[in-house]
C-alpha cells in the first residue's frame, strides 16, 4: 500500500505512480505508456509513438493540394 494515496494501486496524481508501458514504437523504441493519448496501430499489428514515426517508418509523402 502507499504511503501516500493510501491505496494499492497509485493514481496518476500520486508521486510514487509508476506508469505502465503498453508497447515500444516500431521506429524510434520510445516507449508507448498506457496512460498517453497519442499512438499509431496499423492492420498489421505496428505500434508507433506519433504519425510522424508511422509516415518515416512506411516512407509515406503526403501532398499539400494547395500548393500544387
């Protein structure tokens, strides 16, 4: 139990929380915690910390249509 939340399990406002990794990126190996918002699953079962990662892993060029 901790000492100060009180609780087994410490919440994310808690000092002594110890945030949980769900994944590592394909790309960079940042580590994904389960607790972020921000992540990149494929079909094929890839995980990617941002887009920016997925689009350098798979050399995807986006075109800005307004530019052309």
């Amino acid at each position: 139990m901790c000492e100060i939340c009180e609780r087994v399990k410490c919440p994310p406002r808690c000092p002594n929380h110890k945030r949980e990794v769900y994944a590592w990126c394909d790309y960079c190996g940042c580590p994904i915690y389960r607790d972020e918002d921000q992540a990149v699953t494929t079909d094929e079962g890839a995980v990617f910390c941002s887009e920016t990662c997925a689009e350098d892993f798979y050399g995807f060029n986006f075109i800005d249509w307004s530019e052309v």
